[in-house]
C-alpha cells in the first residue's frame, strides 16, 4: 500500500523548523526530537522513527527517502545541502518553496471552485430547458398550427435524446462521482494517475515552467556552494526521477558538458534553461558572478512559472461563463423567436 506524501503546508513547516533548529546549533537528530513533541500527533510517529535513523548514523535526506512520505525533490535537494555543507540552506530554500506552492495551491481551488459550481448549475439548467421546457413550447406551437424548426427543432430532438437516455446519463453522472471521490481520497490511485500524466504531459506548458524552476533552483544550490557544473547538473537530474522528460534534459546538458561546450550553450542546446536565462548566466559568469546570476535565475523562473499558472486559472471562470451564457442564449432565442412570428401573424 502506497504511503500517503505529506502535505506541501506540512513539508513547508518541517523545513523551517529544522533549518531554524540547525541555526540556532542543534543537531538534525536532537531537533527531530524536539519536533516530536510539538508536532501533530499524525506526524509524531514519522518524526519519531527519522530521528532514530538519524540518531544511528544515517543522513537527513536518507531518513527522509526512506520514509516514501516526502517528493523526490525534497529528498534529493536535502541531498544536495548535505553534500555542500549547506543543509540548512537547502532547508530554508525548501520551506519558500512549499510555502508559496501552498498559497498558489490555495489560489487555485479558489478560483475553481466558483467556476465549476456554477458549470454544474448552468449544465442543470440547460438541461431542464431542453428535457422539459422545449416539449412544452413545442406543443404550444402545434396548439398554434406551428411546430419548432430549424436549431430549435434540434434542440427539441436531443432534449427528446437526452430523456430517453436518462438512466444511461446518471449511471456515467454516478461513475464520474465515483472516479472523482477514488482521485481525491485514494492516494495510491491517484499517484498512479499523476505519474502517467507526468511521464507523457508533465514536461510542456506551465508545467515545464515550473519544472524547470525547480531545476534552475537546485542548480542555484550546487553552484553556490562550489560543485563543478557538471556534477551540479547531475545531482539535479536526480530530483527529476517522476518527471521523465525533464529528466532527459539534464542528462542531456550532462553530455554537452562532457563533450566541451560551454555551460549556456549546454544548457540552451539541451532545454534545460530559457535562452533569456541562459544569456544572463554568460553574462554573470563572464563576470564572476555566476552564482549569483544563477540564484536570480531561479528565483525569476520560479515567479514566472507562479504567474502563468494564475493566469492560466484566471482564464477559467471567464470562458465557462461565456460559454454557458451562449448556451443558454441559443436556446431562448431559438423558441423565443418562432413564437414572436406566430404572435405576430395572429395579432
């Protein structure tokens, strides 16, 4: 049985604890105690047993694997702090990052939450209007010696469809509820549905954005603690083990390393980094300043990638609204204006 991922709210606040802990001089065992005993008691267990493993001479990042609680890229940059010295770094990086994925997660439902209850109230609608009311306009019309025709009358033979069809509709209605509810509260189901559409879709659009943020924000790690290029993208191929395509874009700037090409021209040949990020990080290597350029680099990537996914919810709620009000407006219209004619010729 596949164990349930902790939260990004939760991961958002371990990080920080830890990091604050490791600041202030304590170890990553003793503050793992210490976290025990402030700790949700759904967590306490998980606290419990890392600190154990820490305790007998294992890393933070294997505790953590070991788990199967955490995402790889939790995992694999805690690894990488570890390897540079700079854990509570990483920590730090680690708990901005879930932080903001946990407002933007929030944004999201949200802004979908309206939109989608109201696409269930416009589709009842639409299909009352259909199902009863058109029948009844129809026989108002044969009442009159007219009938409804054009759109109207196809509008009255798929509202006739859609009755005769109706135990049919309600038990997909029923399946539909039921995928929904498996999606929402079985994790293994739903993990398995995610990772195929990450293997196949999970490196294109706004989520390539925010894959190669993540990407661009290990990096930033790496390099700012003196790991040669080459071994900075490696480490950082290994946070990608769920994303297969954005994984073959590091293993292929790796190569372009090994063959002698420059770092921007690797990482733009290979995809791996916008152009405009890959001209900036020239610039700021050419001037010594390749870290830096690199943490700039990231953190841009990382706001872009937060933006489009806004703005691609933004343009949700407008596009349901418009299309349902056509709907709706069709309709009307469509048995609205025969019956204006009719009254007309008896007026």
């Amino acid at each position: 049985m596949m164990k349930k991922i902790v939260s990004s709210e939760e991961i958002s606040s371990l990080c920080l604890e830890l990091s604050l802990l490791l600041h202030a001089g304590v170890g990553v065992g003793d503050g793992l105690a210490l976290l025990v005993e402030e700790s949700d008691p759904a967590y306490q267990e998980l606290l419990r047993e890392m600190s154990r493993q820490v305790d007998e001479g294992d890393s933070l990042s294997t505790a953590l694997r070991e788990t199967g609680r955490f995402p790889a890229y939790v995992c694999g940059l805690v690894e990488v702090g570890e390897r540079t010295g700079r854990t509570e770094q990483a920590l730090g990086a680690l708990s901005r990052y879930y932080e903001s994925r946990t407002r933007l997660d929030r944004r999201v439902r949200s802004a979908l939450l309206y939109p989608a209850v109201m696409l269930a109230l416009m589709l009842v609608v639409i299909a009352v209007l259909l199902v009863k009311v058109l029948p009844i306009f129809n026989d108002v019309y044969a009442s009159l010696g007219g009938q409804l025709t054009g759109l109207a009358g196809g509008l009255l033979t798929l509202g006739r469809w859609l009755d005769a069809a109706m135990p049919v509709l309600w038990v997909l209605l029923a399946a539909l509820a039921v995928f929904l509810a498996a999606f929402a509260g079985v994790e293994g189901f739903r993990a398995k549905l995610l990772e195929m559409w990450r293997g196949s879709h999970g490196d294109k659009g706004v989520a390539r954005k925010m894959n190669t943020a993540q990407l661009a924000q290990a990096l930033a790690m790496g390099m700012a603690s003196g790991l040669p290029i080459e071994e900075a993208v490696g480490l950082t191929a290994s946070l990608m083990e769920d994303v297969p395509p954005a994984k073959a874009r590091c293993l292929d700037c790796a190569g372009r390393l090994e063959k002698g090409e420059t770092t921007s021209t690797a990482m733009r040949e290979s995809g791996l980094l916008p152009v405009a990020s890959c001209r900036l990080l020239e610039l700021g290597q050419r001037g010594g300043a390749g870290d830096a350029s690199m943490e700039k680099i990231a953190q841009d990537l990382s706001e872009d990638s937060e933006a489009s996914l806004e703005e691609l919810v933004s343009r949700v709620e407008p596009a349901l609204v418009l299309v349902c009000s056509v709907l709706v407006g069709l309709i009307l219209l469509s048995v609205m204006l025969p019956l204006m004619h009719i009254m007309t010729a008896i007026g």
